[in-house]
C-alpha cells in the first residue's frame, strides 16, 4: 500500500472539491467544508498536513486510501 504524500491544507481542499465538497467559511486557520449528503469537514489551513490528521480527514471524508490517491 502506498504512503500517503505530504499535502497543504489547500491541496486537500481542492481535492475534495472533485467529489463535491464545497468551501463554506473559515474559522481562525481552519477551512470549513460542506457536502449535501457526507456533512461537514475542518480542514487545517497548513502548509503540511500530518500523516495521522491527513488519515483521520480521508476516513471522515468517507474514501479509501486509494480512492484519495486518485483524487491527487
């Protein structure tokens, strides 16, 4: 299985935005994203996500590993 890369907040936002998430607002240095049927997502505005946050945010994305992969 392959590493997860090293991403920003920003990169992680915009592949979101592929599967429909949509930025609402900020709150101090996090994005706020909203999905009609998944809910919502905060999102550090980082120039590096960590591994484990960056792990966390995929599972409550609802994707695999592979399936964010594919979004990059």
């Amino acid at each position: 299985m392959p590493r997860l890369p090293v991403i920003s907040g920003d990169d992680f936002v915009k592949a979101m935005g592929k599967i429909g998430y949509i930025w609402d607002h900020t709150e101090g240095s996090h994005m706020i994203l909203l999905h009609l049927s998944k809910g919502r997502l905060s999102v550090a505005r980082h120039g590096e996500l960590g591994r484990g946050l960056l792990r966390a945010l995929i599972k409550d994305a609802g994707l695999t590993r592979d399936e964010f992969l594919k979004l990059l």
